[in-house]
C-alpha cells in the first residue's frame, strides 16, 4: 500500500483531538467521545454523528484502522492510529508549533517597540 | 423510545454506512444517552445525526447517480426555456408583427438559460472537482 502526500490542509479540532486521543491507546467509540471531551476540559462534545463522520473518513484515508480486542461484539469495534496517521498528526503539531512561534515572535516585536 | 427516535435517525444515512456504522452508533448514543441524556443532549445528537446523514449524502454521493441527476436537470431545464422562448415569440410576434424575429426571442431565452443555470453549474462543478482532487490527494492510494 503506498500513501501520497502528507496533508497540507489544517486539520478541524475535533479531527486534531481525535487523532491525539488515539495516539496514546485504541479506543472504541465511546471511550474516544468521552477522551475528546476531557482533553478539552469539557469544550469539545461531539455528537455520535460527527464522531463516526470522522471516523469513516479517517478510516477512507487510511489514518486510522480497526483494532481487533478482546470484545469482538460489533458495537465495541476499537480504533487505531496507523503510521500515516500518526505522521499526519506529527506534521500538524508542527504547523501549529510554527503558527505559535510566528504569533509570539510578533507580539514581542510589538511589545518591544 | 431515545433509542428508537435515534435509531430512526439512522435510516437518514446511506445504506452501506449505516451496515457498517449503526451497530456502533446506537450503541455509542445509548452509552451516552445512560450516562447523562437531557433534552439538550438528545437535540445536540438529533441535529448531529440529521447533519452526519446529509454530510454523507451530500459529499459522497455516487457518480453515476450524480450524473445521471444533472443531465436530467439540464434536460428539464431545457424544455422549459425552450417552451417559455416559443412562447415569448410567438405574443411578441403577435403583438408587434415581424418587428422582433422569433428566432432571436429564442436565442435571448437559451442565453438566460446559459446564465441562470449552465454557469452557475459549471462554476459549482468546478469547485466540486477541485475538492474531490484536494480529497484524493490526501487519501491514500493503492
């Protein structure tokens, strides 16, 4: 399987927060709904709907993939990060890093003046 | 009767997402709904259900229906200019002889045609293609 390039779009909150949250552990969907929601301190609630919109298409392109654990019943499928994924959100975490330091370095050229 | 009203919901998404989804999203929504469901929780998952369907339904729709709905559009649409483009020369011819040619009416109606529905289509067309690319730019391949 071979994969194109990397994203150059930025990615959505709820896409960056659930790729966060599957790079630490698989997670069903629940357990991922109520993850997003704590790293968020309760900002970020997905509905059911936009979680598994986001999910199918993450599953599409190839940046996450099921994960067979010890529960195989049909709703408690997991979810993982594969290598493209996580490169994807190693590429974000930079853009944003590069965003954060642009906006610092122009607030202190302004505070400096 | 949340579960039912949800899994109702469900049927508002494409039949393969809802074989390979539903399971899992009406159980996920009965985790939720068990954990703390109020009436701004059920709307939140309602509005969401009813977006997430249409989403689907909207940004990945089947070529061949796509196509198909379009050139059933255009056709339509050209019948009715063409009829209204007759019948508009066919009062003007009435009411002022063979000062206005029919065949021009007729032209003037298509060109209306050309810029209340191909353009604007063209232009959305166009658009649609470049995210499909940007999409499968992204996407991985095989």
């Amino acid at each position: 399987m071979r994969h194109v390039a990397e994203s150059t779009e930025p990615l959505s909150e709820p896409v960056l927060l659930l790729l966060a949250s599957l790079a630490k552990e698989p997670l069903h969907g629940y357990a991922l709904m109520k993850d997003i929601e704590a790293m968020s301190n309760g900002r970020v609630r997905l509905s059911t709907g936009t979680l598994y919109g986001a999910l199918r298409r993450l599953l599409d392109w190839g940046w996450i993939e099921r994960f067979q654990t010890d529960d195989i019943s049909r709703d408690k499928q997991a979810y993982r990060l594969t290598s493209l994924g996580r490169s994807q959100l190693k590429a974000e975490i930079a853009r944003l890093k590069e965003l954060a330091r642009l906006a610092s370095a122009g607030l202190r050229t302004r505070e400096a003046r | 009767m949340t579960r039912e009203l949800y899994r109702l919901l469900l049927r508002l998404y494409p039949r393969h997402i809802r074989d390979e989804f539903g399971d899992e999203m009406l159980a996920v929504f009965s985790a939720a709904a068990h954990d703390g469901g109020g009436l701004w929780f059920l709307l939140r998952e309602c509005l969401g259900a009813v977006h997430g369907a249409a989403r689907e339904r909207t940004f990945a729709p089947a070529l061949g229906p796509a196509i198909a709905g379009v050139a059933i559009a255009a056709a339509l649409h050209w019948m009715l200019y063409s009829w209204l483009g007759r019948l508009l020369s066919t009062a003007a011819t009435r009411l002022s002889g063979p000062l206005v040619h029919e065949d021009v009416l007729e032209l003037a109606v298509m060109g209306l045609f050309a810029l209340l529905f191909l353009i604007p289509l063209i232009v959305l067309l166009g658009r649609e293609i470049q995210r499909d690319i940007e999409r499968k730019r992204l996407r991985p391949t095989r």
